[in-house]
C-alpha cells in the first residue's frame, strides 16, 4: 500500500489541460489525412469558379456601355438601353460573387494548408488554427445562405405582388 504526501500537486491522466501544447491521437491526424485532399479540391474548384465569374463580368459590363452609347434613341432603342441596365447589374453581381467565391476558397486553402502543419508537427495549436479557418469558411456560407434566403422570399413576394397588381389593372 502506498502512502501519498498530502501536500504534493495533485496529478492529472490528461495530457494538457490548458490547450496549445498538446499531442494530437492517430484518429486525430488520420481524419485530418483524409479530409485535406478534399478541402483542397474544393478551394481550387472555388477559385477555378471565382476567375470564371470574374472573366464573365468584364463582356457584361463592356456589352452594357456598347449598348447605353446608341446615337439617335428611337422607342425600338429603348429595350436595348433598359438591356444595357440589365447587363451592368448581372456584371456587378457576377463581381460580388467572384468576391466571395475567392474568399470562400481562401478559407478552404488556409484550413488545408494548417491541416497540413497539424499533420506534420502534432501540434494542438495548428490544429485550432484550421479550425479557426474552417470556422470563418462556415460563417461566411451561412451569412450569404441566409442573404440568399432573405433575396429569394423578397422575389417570391415581389413576383406574387406583381401578378396581383397584374390581373388587377385588367394587363
């Protein structure tokens, strides 16, 4: 039987309590293998899609100046000039889109690029780093999910009024 000093620091079977310092398990940096590759094709398809968008924009925005700059507006011309408003408003959204396409994508490399240094050092604090990454990549889907959401109910509501203000005025 073992006598203990009552005096001495109690001793603990957790290998770091305070966070930063600790050893990561094999489950650990298994699942963090497994998952890198993924997150790395998808930021690389993010930004393979925000070039894209971005390349896309620039016709719109050039088309739309072309079309507002006709000599002599006649009423067939009109259409082309509400065209060229249409146009300049699809280039822009497709700018902003590019713009949170690229930032969406850089979440997903910096999170891959911290799961690797996790993998490698074993380290808690590399860890917390892509987690941190990983976080701010979920933040940013969830507020334009919600954006999105809050846009999508004004159309239904817009489209529903319009169809009533429609039939309504006998059109």
């Amino acid at each position: 039987m073992s006598v203990q000093d009552a005096f001495a620091a109690p001793r603990s079977a957790v290998r770091d309590v305070a966070g930063g310092s600790g050893v990561l398990t094999d489950a650990i940096i298994n699942a963090l293998k497994k998952t890198r590759p993924w997150v790395l094709l998808l930021a690389i398809l993010g930004f393979i899609g925000a070039a894209l968008m971005a390349v896309m924009a620039v016709p719109m925005l050039l088309g739309s100046t072309m079309m507002s700059g006709l000599e002599g507006v006649e009423a067939e011309q009109l259409g082309a000039i509400a065209g060229a408003g249409v146009m300049i408003g699809m280039g822009v959204v497709y700018l902003i889109f590019s713009a949170i396409y690229f930032m969406a994508s850089l979440y997903l490399l910096r999170y891959a690029g911290f799961i690797k240094q996790a993998v490698s050092s074993h380290n808690v604090t590399d860890l917390e780093a892509a987690l941190s990454q990983q976080a701010s990549f979920w933040k940013l889907v969830g507020i334009m999910a919600l954006i999105f959401t809050i846009f999508m109910l004004l159309a239904i509501v817009v489209g529903i009024g319009s169809a009533f203000f429609l039939i309504g005025s006998g059109i």
